[in-house]
C-alpha cells in the first residue's frame, strides 16, 4: 500500500463521486451486506480522503430489495421503489459506520426525511461538508420513485461539483459491445464518448442518468469493485475499467 504522502502525490482529482452498486457489497453471500467486502471499501475510501481528494458517495440497496423486480400485482412501483429507498439507507448507515470506526468523518444526508438517522439531503450543507474533508453519503436516491441510483448518482455528481463520476460495478470490469457472461467474443472499451456510447446504445446507465452525464459534460468511469485496490487505482487515473468523456 502507498505511503500517505505517495498517496497524495497519486491523486488525479479533487473531489469524486462514487456509486457503489448495492450487489457488489454481498460479496460471497449473495444477500446483504458482506463485513468483509465493507470494510476494504473503506479502507480504500479512508486512503483517498487522505490524499485530500473530497469523496461523496452513493450507495444502491439492490443487495436488500429492487423496487422494478417486485411483482406488480402484489405492490405498486411507486411503493416498491421507496421500499428501496429505505434499503439504500441501510447501506448507507453500515459504511457510515466503518468508515467512522476507521477514524473518517462521515456524514450521511437522506433525500426523504429520516432525521433520526441522517440528515436531510441539503446542497450547500453536502459542499461543506465535502470541503471540510468529510466523507458524504447520500441515501434514498433521488427522493422519487421511478428514478434509480443510477440517477441519483449523475445528479449528485454534478450538484456537488464533482470532477467524475465513478461507477464502481459488481464483478464488471468496464463497458462491453454486449454482455460478456453470454458471448465470450465480446469487446471491452477502454475509452468512449458520450456520444459513441450514446451511438452504439451501450448499457452505460440507465438512460436518464447518462443524460444528465452527457448534458453536463461529466466523465464517467466503469470499473469492478472487487478488483484489487479499486477504487484508489480510479482516483490515482490507472488505466483500469472503461471511461467515458464528454465529446
């Protein structure tokens, strides 16, 4: 591991944004939330702040409960999607919680109300924090149903100012011309535009997330989670996963 002065020495950027998918924190266990997995995400998060680079997060709750997969006759979407919500902020409390017992300063702002457990989700508060060195976890998404993390993710991104958005995926390690589980030919890209992925209708988010990415001129990266070092590897700009900058 880089010495905390290499480390900042390292570092490509000032302020980040980084999604963590909600299945990328089970790990091995297919459901909840995997200790183990938690905890080298911190670890990694504690190096970058340590670096000076000012991180916000937000975390899916697809590892707990996807609202778009619950049977329609059973519970309406608007419903389900806010059960979802609620999932997210379990996630959120849990990072929030490994990340202090390391020594970050972390604070978790909800897009619904929840003031028993987070505070309520205010821009200008979220940039101060960030400034302050703090870590910034946003939960509920967007606050709306209909709108996934994905979503929420684009839009924090660029609320707060961040220089990029970071995708960080489950067991994906970049964009595919189609999906590497089925076709084993498939092609990886290192690099795209937002218009080549937008041309090529490439699964890059969903497509109101990308939007907002596009529209804004925010550069996205793909990469997979559990790959060593991850997400220190992203901020120190290493070639790894699949990059997506404006035209």
């Amino acid at each position: 591991m880089a010495s905390k002065e290499e480390a900042v020495l390292q570092s490509r950027y000032r302020r980040i944004l980084l999604k963590l998918s909600g299945e990328a924190l089970t790990g091995k266990r297919g459901f909840g939330v995997d200790w183990a997995v938690l905890n080298v995400v911190a670890e990694q998060i504690q190096h970058v702040t340590e670096s000076r680079v000012e991180v916000a997060v937000v975390v899916g709750g697809g590892n707990f409960w996807r609202g778009s997969a619950v049977d329609s006759n059973q519970m309406d979407r608007a419903t389900a999607d806010y059960a979802g919500m609620l999932a997210t902020v379990i996630n959120a409390l849990a990072l929030q919680s490994v990340l202090e017992k390391r020594g970050v300063v972390t604070r978790t702002q909800s897009a619904i109300p929840i003031e028993s457990v987070a505070e309520p989700y205010i821009r200008r508060r979220a940039m101060r924090h960030l400034e302050k060195g703090r870590v910034v976890i946003f939960a509920c998404g967007t606050g709306n149903p209909y709108m996934t993390t994905d979503t929420a993710a684009a839009l924090r991104a660029i609320e707060v100012g961040a220089e990029i958005l970071f995708m960080a995926k489950n067991k994906v390690d970049g964009i595919y011309d189609s999906d590497p589980a089925k076709n084993t030919k498939a092609k990886k890209f290192d690099k795209l535009t937002h218009r080549q992925a937008l041309e090529l209708n490439l699964k890059v988010m969903d497509v109101t997330a990308f939007s907002l990415c596009r529209e804004n001129k925010l550069p996205v990266l793909v990469f997979d989670l559990s790959a060593p070092r991850s997400i220190e590897r992203a901020v120190a700009g290493e070639p790894i996963g699949t990059t997506v900058s404006p035209e």
